[in-house]
RNA sequence: GGGCCUGUAGCUCAGUACGGUAGAGCGAUGGGCUCUUAACCCAUUGGCCAAGGGUUCAAAUCCCUUCAGGCCCGCCA
C-alpha cells in the first residue's frame, strides 16, 4: 500500500513560518484503497522540513531521491522545480546527518513523438517519428542523439545551480538485467495489472479475455521504430511470449514487421505508468516529487502506486506533488516551442536566483515567471541574503527562521561567513549600457568600487570581485534580451529636434556646457551642476531631466557626471549648446 | 460529465491549519537630501479579500452555491 503525502495548500503556504504538522486521522481516499495523510509542517522554518520529517519516518534503508524527464526537446526551467525539490531535501538531509542518493533519469526511451515548433531540422526528419530518443540523430549534429542533445544542455548546467544528480539514460537502463525482471514480472502477472489499470482508467469490468492492452512494447530491428505516429500513437504490439524459454514475438505498427526474440536479448520498453512504477522498485526509490497532473486522484501516481506494490512489491516513494513555473500566464509547452531554459536564465541572472525563486514558494503555488521581472527577483534575493547576515530585518519576526532556511537552501555553496558585498542588478543593468562609451575596464572598475562603498568595504574579495562581474554580463545580456524600454537609454546620436525655449533652462545648459568644458573631476562636475541649477532657480530634479532628455532622450538617467565625462567632451558641448541655438 | 488546484492593492505575493483592526515589496504621487549610476530617506496613495448566501458577538479565514482560470480523467510521456 503505496503512502499518499498529500499536501494541502491552505496549510502550507510559503510564509505560514510558523507551521504545524498535525498527523490527522488517516482517512480513505474516495475510490482509491490508499490511505491520505495530511502532512504539515511542524514548528517554524522551510517547508522541505516538513518532507524530510516524512522521508525519514519510512525508515528505508537508503534514501534515493528520483526525478525525471523525456528530453523531447529543450529541457525549460520548470523541470528544475523537481531538481531543485530534490537538491534542497538532500540538503537538508545531510543538514541532518544523512546520506541520500540523487538520481535523474533521462527517458531517452521514450519515441519522439513531434517534432517542438521552432526547432530546426534536416529535410525528412518526420522519419524518425517514432523512433526511441536516444536513436534519433541529433538535429543540431553535436551530440550522438537528440536525447543526449537535450539531456546534455540541461544536465551541464545543473552543477552551475548547485546540483549534480546521478544521471541514468533509460535506454542504457533497459538493458539491464533488473528492467528484464521487471518485463517478466509484468507479463507473469498481466492479469492482475490489467484489472489495476481498468480501475484507474474507469473502464469497465471484464473478464480480461477482450482485454489485448500490453504495456510491453519492443523496438522493431527492421525499422528501429517503438510506435507508430499518426494521429495517435501505436505502439509496437507484442504477440507471443513464452517466459520458459524466456522468449517473446512482436509486429512492428510502422512497417509490420514480425520480429521474435529472447527477452533478455530484444529491445523491450514498458509503456509510461507502468515503466515509472519498475523503476520506482528496482531503485527502492525513497522520494519523487512530480508535476501536479500527475498526482491528482486516480492519476498516474496513483496507479503507479499501486503497480508497484501489487506487481512489483515495493511500496513505492513518497509523493510531493509541485505546480508548475508558468511563462507569464502561458504554461510552457515543449512541443509549442514555448520554453525558457536553465541556460537562458544563466545567461541573464545569477544561478541562486532560480533557485530562490523555486525554493522560495510553496511548491503546490503557480509560479509566474517573465524574465522583464529579472531585477526584482535578484533584489529579492540580495534581500533575503541581508536579512540572513542580520543587516535588515524582516518585516514580521516570524519571517525569520524560514528567510534563514530559504537563503542556506539558494546560495549554491555553503553561505560564507559574512555577508558578500553584491552590485544591485539594477545598477549593474544601467551602468552596463554605459560600457559602448566607457569602456568594459572602466564599467568594471566603477562597480567593483560602487558595492565596496555600498558594503562599506575598502576593497572586494576574490568572490565578491567575480559576482560584481558575473552580474555586469548577466545584466548586459538581460539589457539586450528581455529588458522593457523604459530600463534602456541609448546615448542619442541622430538630430535632435529638442529646442530649449525658456529663458533660465537656456541659461542652465549654457552653464553646464561651460562645465564641461572646464575639465573637472567627476564630485566637481556634479556639484558644480547642482550649484549652478540651484543658482539660476531651477528645481534640480527639473534641471537634471533636461539634461537626459538632451542626451538619451529620457526624464531620468544614470549619475549624470561620469556620464558626460564618459562622452565625447566636444560631442557634449556641441549637442547641448544646439538646443538653444 | 467526474476530480484536484487557484482567485487578496496597478504588479508580485503574504495572511486561511487554530475566525479577532487588511499586510509587505515593487509602482504611482508628494516632500526631503553639499543632491540621484532610474539612488536614498520620509510621507501619501492604494482593497466589496472573485460573487452570493450561511454559521458566529466577530469571517479573507469555517460551511454551501456560483463565476473565472489552470490541470488530470488517452493502449501518449
């Protein structure tokens, strides 16, 4: 009898730090013979406590954390919710004193089954519909297979966000004597299986004889094909077997092929919710988070309990069911070509962010997420960071605990032993867009001396110098990628159309024009402008926008003196005094 | 049709287990600052807690109904 961890989100919310775990009554799933428990955490702190508490009720022997994923295509940044899940309950595992296994399992397996929108392939690759993953060329021609391709793109950065999981091909995997076992026993207690599988599909009752279902599926030798796909998918049919002499026959759907072997020699799948179910035995698998469409009631979960301990006779893991990372309000879809990767976020925010974003919410919550949200994710984190070092204080005191927990459970190492100086993101997403004028020395520079004065430090360490230049690229790339263009300024070159017309703000741009002219240091410079606005009558925040206006067409702008010592000096002077000319 | 989840400020979300003054961050607005790398500080703004009903001295919170959105109920993974 497989156990239900049944998570209720009302009372597990993220910032209810001050959780409770109440073992209720067992009482009975309707139409199932399982039985729920409703699991709350207990005391303060994270909730992957309250999991871990459960992991370490069962008792197992070892603990082995699974996840899983088809590489069908790119691998988005929802598939690290289950990663991350996993992480963060090893984490807190060894926290204890416990050792776990972390395995991912690649189903490479599985057919492709379409090809995703927007990927580019070779002319024909529609033949290879059908076909396992792991035998389908790579479109891209780097990897040995499209599986490999898709699977590797998203395993090399797992180290990058603090994770480094076993990793199991299932193709590999099937080989193996433990999967043939796992093929046997399904065909010695077929029966038993298909009633299990009619109860969950709501099929009716029969006596079996009609009933040619056959989760075992082989891979033809003639055309390398595990299904056929047309409209819907067909897999290869298995005819005949004979477990005495270990032997079995089957008719391939795509090119008819008859085909018969010995079980421990043919290429042999089980069909999804009973493969998941053989695997979850033959690892002894302790833990498996998975999507929320698979664990509602009578979904594949459920049944896969109930496989594995009625035909395997393991009692199967326990569940933590997660919602899923949504793009915005769209679900992403790999085979629309609607995806947002773990490469990509990479590309524009440090790795402890995803992770603090994940870690951060109750995993049965949607998250939302769009990249043009990228620097009040970062500044969240920073926060959380200040908050664990003692430097702010969170709003309610109960926050406490669990920001603590939260922050051990992003930052990729160990925290370190006082808190890093950080550059804002948004500071480094504007000083950036400077670099075309500056210079990247000069930018770089500027921020490593801008967050030492920010932290009050006289200078940064090895790790603080190279998060400061992590997070200049990063932004830089968000800049060009993803930014809203109210985040952007471009230094307006083309004509200007801008004619100063009241008498004083003329007189303001003369003076500044004067300025900087004079060769001044930069604390000169800005306050000799501040003087001189002042001077004249103009309010400064009025004075100041009409210099951004000038220069990069905005009310607002970036420290204004080592902008315009950053320019062109003759440029400078030229483009302002042509405004009141 | 059956089931699970979600709906709180312009945005992102806390608060719901165990009913007790409606919260934070961001944004917006105003003010301040020998004065801004879209900064910082202060203040203000903002909500019929999806809607309706019920229980209660008291409901965002518990119960019922409705509406809206997501997902599952495929010999697919």
């Amino acid at each position: 009898m497989g156990w239900i961890f049944k998570r209720s989100l009302r009372r597990s919310r993220l910032s209810r730090w001050s959780w409770q775990r109440r073992r209720g009554a067992a009482k009975k799933c309707a139409g199932s013979s399982q039985v729920c428990f409703e699991v709350l955490a207990m005391g303060g702190g994270h909730w992957i406590r309250g999991i871990v508490d459960e992991i370490i009720k069962r008792g197992d022997e070892r603990i082995v954390i699974h996840t899983g994923k088809t590489p069908s295509g790119p691998i988005h940044i929802g598939a690290e919710r289950e990663q991350f899940i996993c992480s963060a309950i090893q984490r807190e595992l060894e926290s204890r004193g416990l050792e776990s296994t972390f395995n991912f399992i690649v189903d490479s397996y599985d057919p492709i089954k379409s090809i995703p929108a927007g990927l580019q392939v070779p002319k024909g690759f529609e033949e290879e519909l059908g076909k396992p993953l792991s035998s389908v060329p790579d479109p891209f021609g780097c990897h040995n297979s499209y599986a490999y391709h898709f699977a590797d793109e998203f395993i090399k950065c797992q180290p990058r966000f603090g994770l480094s999981p076993n990793i199991v091909y299932t193709h590999e995997l099937y080989t193996k004597p433990a999967m043939k076992d796992a093929i046997r026993t399904v065909l010695t207690k077929l029966d038993q299986l298909k009633a299990i599988r009619r109860k969950y599909l709501h099929l009716p009752e029969e006596d079996g004889t009609a009933d040619d279902w056959n989760p075992v599926m082989a891979v033809c030798e003639k055309c390398g094909k595990i299904a056929l796909m047309k409209n819907e998918v067909v897999p290869n049919k298995i005819d005949s077997w004979d477990l005495e002499k270990d032997a079995l026959s089957y008719t391939c759907s795509s090119c008819g092929h008859k085909g018969q072997g010995k079980i421990s020699d043919l290429s042999l799948k089980l069909s999804w919710r009973v493969d998941w179910s053989a695997k979850w035995a033959v690892f002894r698998v302790t833990c498996e988070p998975a999507g929320k469409d698979h664990c509602v009631k009578d979904g594949a979960y459920d049944m896969g309990l109930e496989v594995c301990q009625e035909i395997f006779g393991y009692r199967g893991p326990l569940r933590v069911s997660y919602e899923w990372l949504t793009l915005g309000e769209h679900a992403m879809k790999t085979h629309k070509g609607i995806t947002f990767t773990p490469a990509e976020w990479l590309k524009i925010a440090p790795p402890e962010t995803l992770r603090y974003l994940i870690l951060g919410a109750d995993p049965m919550r949607h998250i939302s997420f769009l990249p043009e949200r990228i620097p009040d994710i970062v500044d969240n984190f920073d926060r959380i960071e200040r908050i664990y070092y003692g430097i702010e204080v969170p709003p309610s005191c109960n926050d406490l605990e669990h920001l603590k927990d939260l922050y051990k459970l992003c930052v990729i190492d160990k925290p370190r032993e006082s808190a890093p100086a950080r550059l804002p993101y948004r500071f480094a997403a504007t000083i950036v867009q400077l670099e075309p004028v500056m210079g990247r020395d000069k930018v770089l520079a500027k921020s490593l001396e801008y967050a030492a004065r920010l932290h009050g430090k006289s200078s940064l360490s090895d790790y603080e110098a190279a998060d400061v230049s992590l997070r200049l690229s990063v932004a830089a790339n968000w800049i060009s990628l993803y930014a809203p263009s109210q985040a952007k300024f471009k230094i307006s070159t083309g004509e200007l159309d801008i004619r100063i017309t009241d008498e004083v703000e003329r007189k303001f741009v003369t003076s500044v024009a004067n300025l900087v002219e004079g060769n001044l240091s930069e604390t000169d410079l800005q306050n000799r402008i501040f003087e001189s606005a002042r001077a004249l009558g103009i309010e400064t925040g009025k004075a100041f926008s009409v210099l951004y206006r000038i220069l990069i067409g905005s009310e607002r702008g970036p420290r204004l003196a080592p902008l315009l010592l950053a320019l062109d000096r003759d440029w400078v002077v030229k483009r302002l005094k042509s405004t009141i000319e």
